[in-house]
C-alpha cells in the first residue's frame, strides 16, 4: 500500500474541494470546467520541467512510489499537477464569493520584485543553483505573464489572502511530502535552505505553477462570461 501513499495524498488533496463544490453558494461545480483546464494548460510545461529534471534536482523515494510511474514520473506527480492547481482554484473561488469588492482589478501596478526576476535568476543559475535560478525565472515569467495578457491576478486586493492560505497549505501538504520523504532533493542544484522540512525553492515552485493556473483560469472565465 506504500506504494500508492502519494495517489492516496492526491485524493485527500482533491476531496475537500470536491466535497464542497455542491455548497449553494460558492457552487464551484459550475466552474469544474474551466478549472479542470486550466490545470491541464499547466500540465505540459511544468510536467516537461519535471521530467527533464528528475534523477538530478529531485527524485522519487520509491518507497511510496515504486510500481506507479508513467514515464519517468510517478502517477502521483502528474495528478499533483491537476490536484493542486484544482484546490486552489477552488480557495480562489471563495473568495470571489465572500469578498467581492477585493476580487476586482484595481492595482494596476507591477510589483517592484517582477523587475529584478529575470536578472536574479540568471545570475543564480550561473553559480551552479539551477533549482532556485529555474523557479525564479518561472514566477517571474508567470507574473509578467499574468500582469500583460493574463488575468491579472496580482492586481487584486485578494492575490494578498490567496498567497497567504496558500502558503499555509504548502507548509502543511509540501511538509508532508517532503518529510515523510516521498520527494528528495540533490542540495548542489539550490540554497539548501528550508522552512522546517521544505526547500525554500519548492515555495516558488508552487507559486509559480497556482498563479500561471489561475491566470489561466481567470482568461476561460472572463472569455465565457
């Protein structure tokens, strides 16, 4: 059964969101759709990163993984690219519904930090840490993404909230995974520096990855009315 623990932590990560999608008033059914998308948009980009670096930056405790692989990845890592990026899109969603006036576009400024990204990265990855210089380069990449043709997720007063429940659940379900260890990291490609079980690195990651998605998300929204 340790095999099938990280499918098993996919479910748990779905079923909340899924549970309460039925609630009359957030009814989160209704965008079932455009989240599963919008997740699936991200698959391939950030599924390819994670081929192409696994074996180096990370690899797969095949304790929890061994018999489950599709690729060079196990099947648990593929549905984290759906799982997750479905959740938040659902804590997104929340918040339109019980904080309306933050959810608009306001802010139209761009974040002072999405200007240093692209230099900070590259500078980062010529010293040898290409985990932290790749994940910066994304966020950054994403954020501009977002700020110019996205949804604009950045300039509402809720991304503030979002970012902060979302930290929350990493620490919770990223501290799992990387405590137990289902997930383990080769310390050269990055700072080697952790927020109690979990890479700094990974926190940029996930960010990376749940903005892209709810940028993706808010553009299939706002183009179906």
């Amino acid at each position: 059964m340790n095999n099938f623990e990280y499918i098993l932590f996919n479910l748990i990560v779905l079923s909340g969101p899924v549970a309460f999608s039925f609630d009359d008033r957030v009814r989160f059914v209704r965008q079932w759709p455009p989240a599963f998308c919008s997740a699936l948009v991200l698959l391939a980009p950030y599924g390819i990163w994670d081929s192409l670096v696994t074996g180096r930056h990370w690899w797969f405790n095949p304790r929890y993984t061994s018999g489950t692989f599709i690729g060079p990845l196990p099947a648990g890592e593929w549905l984290f690219f759906i799982t997750v990026p479905f959740a938040s899109l659902f804590i997104w969603e929340v918040l339109r519904f019980y904080r309306p006036a933050q959810h608009a576009v306001k802010d139209a400024r761009t974040p002072l930090w999405i200007w240093w990204g692209l230099p900070l990265a590259g500078l980062i990855w010529l010293l040898g840490k290409e985990y932290t210089g790749l994940v910066i380069l994304a966020l950054t990449v994403t954020a501009l993404a977002d700020l110019t043709a996205g949804g604009r997720v950045l300039h509402r007063a809720n991304a503030l909230l979002y970012a902060a429940i979302l930290t929350m659940l990493m620490l919770l379900f990223n501290g799992y995974l990387t405590a137990r260890p289902v997930v383990l990291y080769d310390a050269a490609y990055q700072l080697d520096r952790r927020i109690f079980t979990i890479p700094v690195e990974d926190f940029f990651y996930g960010f990376s990855l749940i903005l892209g998605c709810t940028t993706v998300y808010e553009k299939i929204r706002s183009a179906h009315g």
